[in-house]
C-alpha cells in the first residue's frame, strides 16, 4: 500500500483526525457541559490565604478557593 500505516492497517491521517476530534471534543465538554451546566471551575492559583490556595476562574472570573483535595470551590 501507498499510505502510511500505523496500527492494523488503519492510515495514519485517520488516527490524526480522530485524536484531533477527541481533544476537540474534549476541550467543549470542559467549557459547556464542565462550567456551564456542572458549574466546575478552571481555576488558576493566584496565591494562597494561609489555609488553601486562592484562584481566580478562567470562564467566569469568579474567586475560587482549593481544598485539601484540589477541587476548587
């Protein structure tokens, strides 16, 4: 065959544009479904109070505070 192949016989352009769809596919389902409709957060830490790590939301600006976790609040 004249293409290249990577993984049982299935062209390599084919397993490119179904990596690019999933990270694509994953990148919505973080801002829409993730942050519009769960209401998670994507925070960016700005420093800490003492207790835990003080954020501010990459979507909504909102102020976020991290527990002893990593989920921010």
């Amino acid at each position: 065959m004249s293409t290249i192949e990577l993984f049982f016989g299935i062209p390599l352009f084919a397993i490119s544009v179904i990596v690019v769809s999933i990270l694509v596919i994953g990148k919505i389902f973080r801002k829409k479904i993730g942050h519009d409709i769960l209401g998670w957060h994507d925070c960016d830490v700005e420093g800490n109070d003492g207790c835990s790590n003080v954020g501010t939301c990459k979507y909504c600006g909102k102020k976020c505070l991290q527990d002893s976790q990593g989920n921010w609040f």
